[in-house]
C-alpha cells in the first residue's frame, strides 16, 4: 500500500510532516542539534540500523534539514550538518520535550531546557514576534492566509464561527467581562 503523501497539501503543518513526521527523523534532529554530525555517531545514540539512518539522512539533506559534507576521501566519509532550516527546528523540539515532560513523565523529567547562564529550569512558551503575547486561545486563533484555496479558506472562516460563538456563549454565562 503507497504511503499518503503530504508535501502537496496546502497545510503548513502536513507539509511540515513530510520532512519531519517520522520519528526517526526528529531524534535525528534532535542529535544534530546537540553537535552530532556523523553516522557513526546517530548510529550510536539511537541504535538504528545503517539501511534505516542512511535512509532518512537522505531525506533530512532532501528535505533542506540536513547538509551532507564530504570529510574524508578514504575511506569517502560524510558528515551532516544543519542548515538554517535545520536549526530553525529547536524552538519545535524544545516545545515537544516541555510537552512531554509535563504530560508522560510522571518520573519527573530526565531532560530538561535551562538558562545557560543561571542552570535554572525553563518552561518554554509560544509569544507573538510582533506584539510580544502569548500565543494562547481566544486571543489567537489559525487563519486562512493569503495564499489558501477556497476549501482551506472555508474551513478556516467556519471555525472562526464556532469560535466565536463558544466565545459568545462564556460572556454570556460569565458576564461581558472575565477577570
């Protein structure tokens, strides 16, 4: 059975998993981001067999994640470095070990995001570039942008309803104000 592909969506998230929506893939993220840059190092770290590291190496340097460095002519080695893309992925990553520490750790965390400079433990949010708020709901919500089609656009502006209405609902069970 031929795997759905999702890099022709228009959905930013589904094009997103087309590169990185394998987990083998983000843990190899995950290393490159912590320095590794060698097969034999991913090897290592996530224990995978050679055909399966090769096979999404390739897909990471395909996908613009990744660039592949030749370091030695012989034997002929490679390394794989991150790009801007690549690098462009922590913010993403460190999102996901927040996530999972707060929800599937009962043990408590094993790894942690820090302040470099004090050690002290970090609880990574999503704040607007521009306005410099948080990124949570009712403020915020997913829009259709300017390059979706009609459907996406649909869909978008339906739940902008639905919204709104859930929004209309709590003012008029709390009161035109929450405090």
């Amino acid at each position: 059975m031929q795997r759905k592909r999702f890099d022709t969506m228009p959905c930013p998230i589904a094009r997103s998993l087309e590169r990185v929506g394998e987990w083998w893939s983000i843990l190899i993220l995950r290393d490159a981001l912590h320095g590794m840059t060698r097969f034999d190092q991913f090897q290592k770290s996530l224990d995978i067999a050679p055909n399966m590291l090769a096979r999404r190496l390739n897909g990471l340097v395909e996908s613009g994640l990744l660039e592949r460095r030749r370091y030695s002519e012989r034997p002929p080695r490679d390394e794989y470095l991150l790009t801007a893309r690549g690098r462009d992925f922590r913010p993403v990553l460190w999102a996901l070990l927040a996530w999972g520490n707060r929800h599937f750790a009962p043990e408590g965390a094993s790894v942690q995001l820090v302040d470099s400079a004090t050690g002290r433990a970090a609880d990574p949010i999503l704040t607007d570039r521009l306005s410099g708020q948080i990124l949570d709901e009712p403020r915020f919500r997913a829009a259709a942008g300017p390059a979706a089609g009609e459907s996406t656009r649909r869909r978008y502006d339906a739940s902008a309803r639905q919204s709104g209405d859930r929004a209309s609902a709590e003012d008029r069970q709390y009161g035109d104000h929450h405090e």
